[in-house]
C-alpha cells in the first residue's frame, strides 16, 4: 500500500518536508509545529499498484489552537513491535517526540 494525504481538495497532494511526515507503515500523517497554514480538511488517499485501487478516508479538519492556548509538556512515545530481520538487512524504526 502506498498513502498520500491531501488538503482540502483533491489533487492538492501535502507535499513532505522536514515539517510532515506520512508513515508507510501506518499511513499516520505526522506533523511537527503545526502552523496556522496548517489549517484545513485532511483526507488520506491509499492506492495498491498491485490490484490498481485507491481509496479516500473521509475529511478530518485540523484547527491549530494559538501557542497560548495549550502547552504541552516533552513527551516521547515508543510502541514498538517486535522487529526482526535477516544479517544484511536494513530496518527502519520510526520515533515520535512530542511537546515543546
């Protein structure tokens, strides 16, 4: 499976940069200081080369509250799945730091 999202409309593709993130794992869009451009409906688009399908999720609006409103404290979230790989291999681990 292959995941894109998109903003507010379709083909408007959310282009990755050191800011957003798309796990090819899961399909979570990750953002890092979400900005007030940030703002908007959020869908993501999944397709399978293999059976030539895609799909949309429904929209998911995304409000960015000014940074008076909530701060929250560092916070690192690691859930990792048993992982195991053959001598030679690359594996590739994903972690998520949140807060400021």
């Amino acid at each position: 499976l292959s995941y894109r999202w998109l903003l507010n409309e379709f083909p408007v593709f959310i282009a990755l940069d050191k800011r957003r993130f798309v796990s090819q794992t899961n399909g979570n869009l990750y953002i890092a200081n979400v900005e007030a451009s940030d703002k908007g409906n959020y869908s993501c688009f999944v397709s399978s080369p293999s059976i030539t399908k895609s799909v949309f999720s429904k929209f998911i609006p995304l409000i960015p509250q000014s940074d008076r409103a909530k701060v929250y404290p560092a916070d690192i979230k690691v859930k990792f799945k048993d992982t195991y790989a053959l001598l030679g291999q690359n594996v590739t681990l994903e972690c998520f730091a949140l807060g400021k």
